[in-house]
C-alpha cells in the first residue's frame, strides 16, 4: 500500500513541474523571440515482485512480475519553430526567418569566424532570438539590455575578413559624427546615414548556427548559452550556413500556442487530481488497516 502512496507523490511531483513549464510559457506568450517548452514523462523505478522462470517437461514458463514507483519528468525540451512576424515602426528592428541566434556579449576583442577559435568565442556570449537593436552614444550596436551585438566589421563600407567583433559606427579616438537613421537589411548588412545624407555600411550581423540547439541552456532576458552538447557553434552571415535571413522592420513573436497549453494545462490539472487521488485512498485504505484492532 505504501507504494502506492509514493506513487502519488511522484505522479503529484511530476505535474506539478509540468504545470510550471505551463505557466512559463503562457506567462511569455507576447515575450519578443520567446521559444515555448514541451515537458514529457517517463517511468519511475520498478521492483521485482515475482521472478521468471523457463518452461520444463512438466510446467510452463512463468513470467516475471515488477511494481512501479511512479512517473517522473523525462525531459523538458525548447520548441524551436520560428514564431509569428510582428511588423515595428524601427528600422533597426530584426528577426531571424529560419534556424540561428544572434550574438550579442559584453564588450570584447574580435574571434575567427571559423574552427575552434570561433566556436569559443561564442560560447563566451549569449545567443538570442530577439532583434530590437540601437546604436548607443558610442555608437555600438546594442540590445535592449545593452550588450553589444556581433558581427562583421566593415571598414569605408568594406566588408571585414573573417573576424567577429562587436558592431560599431566609429573606432575609439575618431570624432563621432552625427547621423540621421540606421537601417538593417535582410542580408544583415547595418547601414548608417550621416547628416550630409551620406550612407556607410559599418558592419553585417552574424547568425550562430547551432547543431544542437535543443541543448542550449536558458538564461534570463531572453538569452541562451551554449554546453557541451550543443556541439560546434559557428558564426555566417545570414541566409548562409544553414542560418535564416532577415527580416527587416520587424520582430519575432513567442512561438507559443495558447490553445494548446491550456489543453495541456487542463489534462495536467486532471493528472494531478487523479494522482493526490491515489493519496487520499490509499490513506483511507491504512486508516482501515489501523482500525482493525480497536
């Protein structure tokens, strides 16, 4: 009986962190470049409560006989799908229409955007699905919690060479000039307008491609980090790589599906009724069982 009771508890256990994964996501429906969890389950222990045994000349086989302990959370994974387009009024504004994450760090040197040195370099950042940039005072291109964004440097509107560094309007010593808009192009090109209606291209967004993006690890505003078995992260331009292009003047919607987490979120309220349900009976059955002797 007490098994059954530790069954309970770990099938309440197991809904309970399924009802949270629930929560996050609806609680990010509208959250910029947000990407939804799916939690599954799987069996818990089992104990042997009769062995198998073969067949002879005069008795069958016999199978064996196990009792479970319960369910457990198997696994919790990213849904990946690209969300909905959501047009903005800024012509800095991005998402990526396909596979990749942006780059985007603290203030740092540039990396090789090939072999080991690229992939270490960009696990020392955060990718993230979200494309609201700006150009800050300094004239670098920055998210909306103000790390520097990746990419290709250009140079007198020349495309760098295989470096990856942070995108900037001007070097440090130049004379900041004034400008009068920013753009961004499907190609990820970032083109600055001077105030003598002049444009330069000062530098192109990088797109990580991520073999095993199911094992980034999730951190807070929206940002991922790479592990160990993401395996090896590479930086290209976008459209290129495997990665998708841009789309300029826009943003990426939370892939979320309200009308399937509330379809999740009742069966796993009934999940978690049925199971403080095997509790309580079986409460109720060693209550007996205590009354016996009166």
């Amino acid at each position: 009986m007490v098994k059954s009771m530790f069954s309970g508890v770990s099938g309440l256990r197991a809904h309970q962190q399924k009802m949270d994964v629930i929560g996050n996501n609806i609680a990010n429906v509208n959250t910029t470049g947000f990407k939804a969890s799916r939690v599954t389950f799987t069996e818990s222990l089992y104990q042997a409560t009769g062995a198998s045994s073969d067949g002879s000349d005069t008795y069958g086989g016999t199978n064996g006989s196990q009792v479970g302990y319960g369910s457990q959370v198997g696994t919790i994974d990213l849904q990946l799908s690209t969300g909905s387009y959501n047009p903005t009024s800024s012509a800095t504004d991005c998402m990526i229409d396909g596979e990749g994450f942006f780059i985007v760090g603290t203030k740092g040197e540039g990396f090789a955007d090939t072999g080991e040195e690229a992939s270490t370099g960009i696990s020392s950042k955060f990718l993230s699905r979200a494309g609201n940039f700006t150009l800050d005072g300094d004239g670098y291109l920055v998210d909306g919690q103000g790390n520097v964004v990746y990419g290709y440097n250009y140079e007198a509107g020349v495309a760098g060479t295989g470096t990856i560094s942070p995108i900037k309007a001007f070097e440090d010593g130049d004379t900041p000039y004034s400008y009068t808009g920013v753009t961004i192009n499907s190609s990820g090109e970032v083109t600055l307008t001077k105030g003598d209606e002049t444009t330069m291209v000062i530098g192109k967004i990088a797109i990580a491609n991520v073999p095993n993006a199911n094992a980034l690890e999730k951190t807070s505003n929206g940002y991922y980090k790479a592990v160990s078995n993401t395996g090896t992260i590479l930086p290209y331009a976008p459209g290129s790589g495997g990665t998708g292009e841009l789309l300029a003047y826009g943003l990426e919607m939370s892939n979320v599906d309200l009308a399937q987490q509330f379809t999740d979120m009742i069966t796993t309220q009934r999940g978690f009724q049925a199971n403080s349900k095997i509790i309580t009976v079986t409460d109720t059955m060693l209550e007996e069982l205590v009354n016996l002797k009166r």
